[in-house]
C-alpha cells in the first residue's frame, strides 16, 4: 500500500512501487484528466504538479513521490491556475483538448516561476508538450495574456 | 464512478438491416468527392432535406436547447459550428445551448454528402448540415410560435422571437422556450418553414465562443479513453510485428502470474491480455511470449517499395485524364522540365490513441464507448464481430482526441478487436481496448507512399505546352467495400484527386496513375491524396513559372482565369504577405494555392534558411469556405494544420525495414513543437456561397508554400517529403 496525497487528499493506493503515478491516478484514483499520450516524457499529456513543480507523470513511480503533494488539473487552484484557465477560454484554445491539461499545468508552472515570460521562455517550458492539433499560436497568446492579467 | 457523454436517442425506432448484410448493404452510394458532390448536377439536393426539429433539437422545461450532433468532434469544432446553425434559425439563448452526440442512425443522421452513412470526413460536417439544421431550427422555431399563438389566441404573425424567448408586444405578453416546449411538440412539423435572410443571423458569421471549452480546461471532458464502466478491465493487445503476420502459438504463463492480469486470450488480430487496469495490462504483455507466423506478411523494406515504384512508374498506367497529345506537345517545347517527388507513410499519431469500450448489456445488447467517426459503419462491423444484429449494437460518441483521418476505417479495425476480445471473453466484463502510443504508431493504416513523376513543356514564350504525370501509390479504396463506389475503370480519386481535375487551364495533358500492390494497410490523413498531389502540383507550377521568366503568382493567375475562387484567395494571400517586396538574404517567400473538398486556401511562407534547417517564420494564409459559419473557429482550423502539417514537411516518416516499423513513438516522430511554430495570419474571403469545410483544407498547402520558399531563399529545389535538408546552406 502506498500513501498518496492527490489535490489535498490522502489516498491508500494497492499498487507496487515501480507503477507510474499516471496509472494510479488515471486506473485506481479516477482522475481521468491526467491523460496517457506517449508513456515516455516526450509529449506532457501527463503533466501533473509535484509540490507546484511541473513533472511527467508517466516517469515518475508511486514509490519515488513519498510525501509530495501531487496536483492534478482537477485539483489545481488559486490566482495563476484561474489567470491560465480564463486566457485559455477567451482565445478558444482548444481543439481535440486532449493534450490541454497538461499544457494548462505546464503553464502554471511558468507563470508561477516566471511572471512575465518571453516569447523564448514559453519555448523553453512548453517545448515538452505535443499539440498535435497545433494551437501553439494560441496557447502563446494565452500565457501572454494570463500573464498580464497577474500584473 | 461512471463516466459517460450523454448520448440521446430521439425516439425509439427499427434499425434497418442486420449484421451479415448491413455492411454491404448501408454503403451504396457513398462518395468521397463532397466538393464535387455539393457543386455537380445531380448530386445531392442539400437544400431539399426535409424539416426534422425532432431529429436535432430537445428543449427542456428548464430553457435548455440541446442541439443533437450527428457527426464526430475529433477537434475541428463542428460541435459549436453545428450548434450554431441550428440556434440561429431557433432564435435561441446561445448561454442555453446544449450539445449531445447522437446515436448511429442512418435514417436520421446520415452524412449527406457521403451517401447513406453517418460518418464524419472530407470537411463535410458544415457542409451536408447547413440546410438541415436550419430548417430543423427553423421547423422548431415556427412550432414555438404556433404553440404561443395557440395559446394566446393572437395571430403568428404577431409573435416575435427572440433569444429564446417567444413575445407577443401587442399584448405585453412573453414567455420562455421552456414553458412552450412541450405545446410546440404537439404543433405539426412545417416541412419548408421559411428560413432567415442573412441580415437577421445574429450568431452565424459572429465570434461564438467553442462550447467545449470549460469542460475540455478543467479536466471534465471525457473522451474514449476516460471512460469507466462498472467492473471494466482494460486489454492490451500483441501484435504481429509484420502487417499480414498472425500469432502461431503463444506462452501466457508469466503473463498469467503478473499482477492485475484476469485473462489472456487469442484473437485474429493477436492475443489480448486482459488486466484490472492499464499499466499491468500492459506489463502483461510485456511478459507474454507469442510466436509469429509471417507466412503472408509484407516483408520488404520501405526502400524497396518505393523503388519498385520506379520501376512501375516507367510503364504505361491507367489514365485517370486526359486532354490532346501532351507527349508530342512537350517534344516540340522551347524548354522542357521534369520531375521526380516521393511521399513516405505517414502516421496519423492523434494524441489519444486509439480505444473503446464495449460493455454487454443483461439483455445481451452492447454499448460502446469510443470515439466514432463512421457510426453506422461501425455499428455494423462491431454487430458482425458480436455475432448480433446491428439493433443490439449502441454506439455512444465520445469527444474525440484528434482523429486526423485514423479513427474512420472503412473495416473499423480497432472496434472490430475490441468486439473480438468481448466475444471471446464471453462478454463477463465491459472492455476498454487501449492501443499504446506504440500500437497507434506501428499499427498501420497510413497515408500511403506516393511516387509522382512530371514532365511539361514551355513554348518560347514562357507558355506551357504540354504536362505529363505519373502517380504510383497503394489505393485506399482497392479491396475496401468502398471499392465499387469510389474506384472508376480501375482509378481511385482519392489518390489523383488534386491532381487529374486541376484547375490549371493545360493545353495539354495526361495524368496516369498505378495502384501499387502491398501488404501495408493505408487510410485517409488529413486531406487525403491533396496531401501530396499539392505539393507536387504546386511545386512544379512553381518551377515552371522560374523556367518561364515569369511572377509565380502572376504566372498561376494566367492558368486560373476558369477558377474566380481559387484566383481570389491567391490574390488575397500576395496582398497580404506583402508579395513582391525584397526579401532579406536568405529568407524567402513562396506561395501556392490548391482547393480540397470545395474549399479554397492559398498560404505565402516567409522562411529563412539557415545550415540543413528552414526556420518558418510566419504563414499568411487566405481561405475561401463559403459563408463563415464561425470566423474565429475557421482561423483556428488553419493555424492548427500549419503546426499539425509542419513536422510531415519537416522530418515525419514511418519507414519499414524487413517489413517492421521503426518509428514506434514521438522520439522518432516528433510533432511539431512550440518553438517550431510560425505565426499564422489568416484572412477569410467575404462569401455568400453555401458554406463548406476548414478541417482538411489548410494542410495540402503548407508544403510546396514553404518549399517554394526554400527555392526563393536559396536556389536549391526540393520536391520530396519531408524535405531533405541535409544539402541546405544557410545564406
């Protein structure tokens, strides 16, 4: 059995150890948000929070997560979490949306680092997330505008 | 938990057909050519569909107008676009509106520029609805009325109606949908109620915000691979490593003994392993050992294929048009061009990879749960593979995570597994069939390899002479039930549409094509056989237009005079990318201008070289679609094929070495990424012509514009996808 705290709740989970916390999340605990895309980091569909920093949750192991609070995009709350969320449905980023929760945490995760990113900071935090329908152009614009809202 | 899309039949009906004959049965007349469809003599009459508010629209006592949708939403937006249509004509409160997915129902929610299949493909999910929707909303609206003059014992056409609310001024009275609805269901159907004049739309046309936003950013959408049935185990599947390889024998005894593994079963597409979640289906596998028999697989390299394209090229093909004698045209030329382009296989790689799931019912009926693109294809192919009758088959359409074309297989192939495994399993527990990333990648059913060989002639003064084309590639439609309908004396459009119809006024010309033979299964990707008769035709204009001395805009304008439309975007995409100003050493503008599915897109690349890499620096792009139902979701649609297409122009592939896939996951076929994404700057031409469709359009452009560019930069052509960069020297 191991101990995990998801979105503020603690939770018994049998599984062994070396089970990605993607599974767990997605097969044991119900939070479907957190999707499968590639199983081997190179596309961030799995983008959780481990303690407020972004990480892949498809390489990371039950076992290795100990006492860190894991937050999903069920879960993810407060002033940049609402900034993102609200620039993401202004300019319709979506499209098929499956990739989108792990972009929206990834993007938390640079606003909450750095408040007013460049164009080459949003490279460098979003270039682990595949949208293969392409809504680049409007997930760049949604940051920018996220981060002018938190001004 | 249960976890489930709404799905609302609209009432309860006889389902046409059973299982051994609905899959022959149900595809008479099917047709791939909408664009042509929509425009010929003969076709089909869109504007003459009846009036079925009950089909497509629910109105609750609470306000709610639930808009049934009959198509598949994989991300191109249609859900909001066909919403739309309907609550425009209904006058309805937009912040009321609902969407459903409807059920398979080829009576109520065929695809009517595809013949008697409720199916989603060739950007016809706008196009085929746009009379039916209104008129459905319209019929609905009309029946409000009647039902509130009925009421109020005032004349129709006193009443006035206006955001969901339906008012009578004289009187001061007003009331809302809700309150009405269940009178106006009783009121008889107008069969041609009178639709608005575009001057009284007040959504269509408008910015209407996408109604899948919310729940597609919070974590609440729930797509195939999300859902949770009671009691449901999950089942991975072993493949052949070869296309046409079956399992000979097989040792599930470690697979048995890890942990979460319920069963392991042999099926004819290979052997499930079947777990209470996931991972351990998955690790199962993993431990499973299977032996193959390749007895009858594709064993060769994609090398070799492509080669023995060559070979086939060189002969005499089936013609698919023809005008004069090009061949001696082009003899007698000042100057005569030739070419060669080469096209890989292509994975369609949508970011959730393909699932279902099929949950047997107390009753011996099935529910399925997946993202359907083909619905009554589907529902039948799935009955046969149950060994029921298609009336015992549900399909419940889940919001799709990109489709690109993969999720529409004419035999259904991953629903088909899934049926096999329930059938095999004896239906005990729902199964959700999970394909990995690296089942999705290697699991063929790929934009095929396509060779194209050109040749034309320019007269002294830059005029073309004669053009000759030669195209070899696996037909998509050869040996699917397709077949008869689409394949003509031995030609299938879907492999020289784009090309033998162009709109270029040739004098002359012959386009030929073969049908390659192998074992690789091949589909539909994202604009089909456009996706490289574009590049091919779009590339060798280009050349012509430089051999001829001539503007490469100007000189396609000269060859477009019959083709006002096509004429229009590319006059529209010059002016706005500034065509015609120098360019900065080593960047470059290329264009081109191609139509697809009766839509017309023309882009301008501004790129620069750089040492073996192009950096595309922004897209201009005009696009002609008829009425813009919704603008902004238009514009969304061509940005998403520039960042979805880039990285086929760039560097995806799928090759095969002794008949084995290498590309398996996006390590080695890698999709675009933020950083690589240009800007992209989309204009929409004003239209009053009947809308058609933006998902496809987008994509067959961006290559030759962006390789017409590299010429202009540079010097050097490259024809070939992707483009090989390696020789490319920055300037």
């Amino acid at each position: 059995m191991a101990k995990l705290t998801v979105n503020g709740v603690t939770h018994e989970v049998d599984a062994d150890p070396d089970t990605p916390l993607l599974w767990v999340l997605r097969d044991h605990l119900d939070k479907t948000g957190t999707k499968y895309g590639c199983g081997i980091a190179q596309c961030g569909a799995c983008t959780i929070h481990l303690d407020g920093q972004p990480v892949r949750s498809c390489q990371t192991r039950i076992g290795d997560v100990g006492t860190a609070s894991v937050t999903t995009i069920e879960g993810v709350s407060g002033r940049v979490a609402d900034a993102v969320k609200t620039a993401w449905r202004g300019l319709d980023v979506v499209q098929c949306g499956y990739c989108q929760s792990g972009q929206i945490m990834s993007a938390i995760g640079l606003l909450s680092s750095t408040p007013r990113p460049t164009d080459s900071d949003i490279d460098g935090a979003m270039d682990g997330n595949v949208c293969r329908c392409g809504t680049y152009q409007r997930i760049r614009a949604a940051i920018h505008d996220a981060a002018r809202s938190l001004a | 938990m249960l976890k489930v899309n709404p799905t609302r039949a609209p009432s309860r009906r006889a389902f046409l057909g059973g299982a051994a004959t609905a899959a022959g049965a149900i595809l008479i007349g099917f047709r791939l050519d909408p664009g042509k469809a929509a425009r010929a003599a003969g076709g089909p009459d869109l504007a003459g569909v009846p009036a079925q508010p009950n089909a497509f629209v629910r109105i609750a006592a609470d306000d709610t107008v639930t808009v049934m949708i009959k198509h598949l939403d994989m991300g191109q937006g249609n859900t909001t676009g066909l919403a739309t249509i309907l609550a425009d004509e209904l006058d309805a409160d937009w912040s009321r509106v609902r969407t459903a997915f409807a059920p398979a129902d080829a009576t109520l929610y065929a695809n009517l520029l595809l013949g008697p299949v409720q199916g989603t493909g060739g950007s016809t999910a706008i196009a085929n609805s746009w009379y039916q929707l209104r008129k459905a909303g319209a019929a609905a609206r009309a029946m409000l009325v009647a039902a509130a003059a009925d009421k109020w014992k005032v004349p129709a056409s006193e009443i006035t109606v206006e955001s969901g609310t339906v008012r009578h001024a004289a009187s001061n009275r007003q009331v809302r949908f809700g309150e009405l609805a269940e009178a106006a269901a009783a009121q008889p159907v107008p069969q041609e109620p009178r639709l608005k004049d575009p001057s009284q739309w007040r959504l269509i046309g408008k910015k209407v915000p996408r109604l899948d936003s919310v729940a597609k950013t919070d974590g609440t959408a729930i797509y195939s691979m999300d859902i949770r049935r009671p009691g449901q185990v999950t089942a991975v599947v072993a493949h052949p490593p070869r296309f046409g390889g079956v399992a000979k024998s097989f040792d599930d005894k470690a697979a048995r003994a890890v942990r979460g593994v319920v069963d392991v079963v042999a099926i004819p597409t290979g052997v499930a392993v079947i777990a209470k979640d996931t991972w351990s289906a998955m690790k199962g596998r993993e431990a499973l050992t299977v032996t193959w028999d390749d007895t009858a697989a594709e064993m060769r390299s994609s090398d070799a294929i492509l080669a023995s394209y060559r070979e086939l090229a060189r002969r005499p093909g089936l013609v698919a048009s023809e005008r004069g004698d090009a061949a001696t045209a082009i003899k007698g030329s000042a100057k005569v061009l030739e070419a060669e382009f080469s096209f890989p296989y292509l994975a369609h790689a949508a970011m959730e990879p393909l699932n279902a799931t099929i949950e047997r019912a107390r009753d011996g009926s099935y529910d399925v749960y997946a993202g359907c693109q083909l619905q009554t294809v589907e529902q039948a192919v799935i009955a046969a593979n149950l060994g029921v009758t298609t009336d015992k088959v549900r399909l419940h359409t889940q919001w799709a995570g990109g489709s690109f074309g993969r999720r529409a297989t004419p035999g259904a192939d991953y629903l088909a597994e899934a049926a096999t495994i329930v059938r095999a399993t004896g239906g005990k527990a729902p199964i959700h069939l999970v394909w990995t990333r690296e089942d999705d990648m290697a699991g063929g059913f790929y934009r095929p390899t396509v060779l194209h060989t050109l040749k034309a002639g320019l007269d002294a003064k830059g005029a073309i002479t004669g053009w000759t084309h030669t195209m070899v590639g696996k037909s998509i439609m050869i040996g699917s039930p397709f077949e008869t309908m689409i394949v003509k004396n031995g030609v299938d459009s879907t492999t020289v549409e784009g090309a033998s119809d162009t709109p270029y006024a040739l004098p002359a010309y012959r386009f030929e094509v073969h049908n390659a033979r192998e074992g690789v299964p091949v589909l539909w990707w994202r604009s089909v056989g456009h996706t490289h008769t574009a590049q091919a035709m779009e590339v060798f204009i280009d050349e012509l237009a430089y051999a001829a001395g001539a503007d490469p805009v100007a000189f396609r304008l000269g060859l477009l005079t019959g083709a006002p439309r096509l004429s229009g975007v590319l006059k529209l995409a010059a002016e706005k990318a500034g065509w015609g100003a120098a360019s900065a050493k080593g960047r470059g503008l290329g264009v081109a201008a191609h139509e697809s599915f009766g839509s017309y897109v023309a882009m301008v690349a501004d790129i620069t070289a750089e040492d073996s890499k192009v950096k595309v620096n922004r897209i201009v792009a005009a696009v002609d679609v008829g009425i813009a139902v919704n603008p902004d979701i238009i514009r969304a649609q061509v940005e998403g094929a520039v960042g979805f297409a880039l990285s086929s122009v760039l560097r995806n592939k799928i090759t095969l070495k002794d008949g084995v896939v290498q590309e398996r996951n996006f390590d080695s076929y890698e999709p675009t990424r933020m950083s690589e994404m240009p800007i992209v700057e989309v204009h929409i031409m004003p239209s009053s012509a009947a809308p058609t469709g933006i998902g496809e359009p987008g994509v067959p452009v961006l290559a030759p514009s962006i390789s017409n560019a590299i010429f202009a930069a540079t010097g050097q052509r490259l024809r070939s996808l992707p483009l090989d960069l390696t020789g490319m020297k920055g300037v």
